[in-house]
C-alpha cells in the first residue's frame, strides 16, 4: 500500500485505480487527500479528492443539443475542481487575499453578472458554489424538461481549469503538481466521462494529474468529446487498490471460453 501512495502522490501522469466500491477505498483517499492538503508557501505536491465529478446518468431525448449537454458537464467538472481546491484556503487571511488578485481578475473575465466584481477569496467561493449549482440545475431541466436557460443568467460562463492551477500554485507559493482523485462512487453521465476523458488525453501532466478511482467495468468510455480514444500508457496508466482488477479480468476469460 506503500508503494501505491507513493505512485499517487508522486507520480503525475494520470491513472485508474481499479477498487471495489467500498469504504476502504473511499478511506484511503480521503486520508490520502488530507495527508496532502493544500498548504501555503510549501513547495510539495498537493492531493484533492473529489466524489462529485460528473452529473448524474440520465436517459437522454435525442433531440437536445450534445453541445449544450458537453457545456453543462464540462462547466460541472470544472468548478467542482476549483471549489475543491479553494475551500482549502483560509478565506480571512488579508495577505492571501492579496495574492489571489490575478485569480480574481481571471474570474471577472468571464462573469454572466455583471452587476459586481469578485474582490475576496469569500466572494469567490460563493460564486463557484453557485456556478455548480446552477449547472446541475441547468443539466436537471434540460434533460427532463428541455428547459433551457439564458446565458445571461449563468454565474460563470466558462473557467480553464488548466488556468485556474497556474494562478491557484503562484498564490498560493507552491510549484509542487496537484493531483485530483476522482471517486467515482455513482454513475455518471456518458457526457461527463467523456469531459473526463478530454482531460486524460490532453497534455496537463506538469501542473495536473488525474487519478480516477473506480471499479474495473464501471468507466462506461475511453472516448474523447471529439470520439478520439484515449490509450493505456500513451494516456494513462493503471493500478490496482484491490483484487477486483484480477476477478474481473477472470471473469471475463471464463465468458471467452
């Protein structure tokens, strides 16, 4: 189990972690993540856990617009990711507010409401707690009731994530990558795995690493928004929490023969 943390943490190409779907898996994470916290002026990598990752599996009419279904999920994930990490910092610290300026005015950029702008890590926190409700909301209407929404309506129109963590490591002093584990624990939509994939086969290993926990059968895709598949070692890597990649793949011999 050694071994396996040190790759987690060190290592900062993306991975699936295949383990069953239980609370020792969740556990390691999450003591994993807290070990690993974000830390100011402390030149280490950084472990974030996330469970919420993607908007739930939902049959879809298809009549409505997959661009706008990518958007809602892309904008999902990536908040989610910027929340994770700014939920660690300390909102009232004055001289971290400070630092947070450039972030602040990235963030600006790209407000739906104009009415004011983002000045405090508080603020920021409670507009991208907004923004991931609203897109969850958005998805929820427009899956089951094609109900759309105005654009001007939208907290946050759009955030790289990418971006976010250059700013996020030069506020916060710290070069170190920053890993995100991702615990899937609940089935999520093919829109959402396929964001997810984008993020696998695009080339954000220097700041970013993503590692997906997840049981052997439940990533439903390998495939990119564009249909382009992402591939065992040129993409990512593979590791095992547990035995159930080797049940699985047992399995599957004996359905062959």
């Amino acid at each position: 189990m050694a071994y396996l943390e040190h790759l987690i943490i060190s290592d900062n190409r993306h991975y699936f972690i295949y383990g069953y779907n239980n609370e020792k898996r969740t556990n390691f994470l999450r003591r994993l993540a807290d070990l690993n916290a974000v830390k100011v002026d402390f030149n280490r990598p950084i472990v974030i856990y996330l469970e919420y990752i993607g908007l739930p599996k939902i049959d879809v009419n298809k009549d409505l617009d997959t661009n706008k279904l990518f958007l809602m999920a892309e904008n999902y994930l990536t908040f989610n990711m910027i929340y994770s990490l700014i939920k660690q910092v300390d909102e009232n610290n004055l001289e971290l507010n400070e630092r947070f300026k450039d972030i602040f005015k990235y963030i600006n950029l790209f407000k739906g409401k104009k009415d004011s702008d983002v000045k405090s890590i508080k603020a920021l926190k409670l507009l991208i707690e907004e923004a991931i409700n609203y897109y969850y909301d958005y998805y929820m209407n427009y899956v089951k009731f094609g109900i759309e929404k105005d654009i001007k309506d939208m907290p946050i129109i759009f955030a790289n994530i990418k971006m976010f963590v250059d700013l996020f490591k030069k506020a916060i002093n710290n070069n170190g990558h920053i890993t995100f584990l991702f615990d899937k624990k609940e089935d999520i939509s093919i829109f959402s795995t396929k964001v997810i994939n984008n993020l696998l086969g695009s080339r954000i290993n220097k700041d970013i690493s993503i590692k997906i926990a997840c049981e052997p059968d439940k990533w439903e895709s390998l495939t990119t928004i564009s249909g382009q598949l992402v591939e065992y070692i040129h993409d990512y890597g593979t590791m095992k929490f547990d035995d159930s990649w080797d049940n699985y793949t047992r399995l599957l011999k004996r359905e062959r023969n």
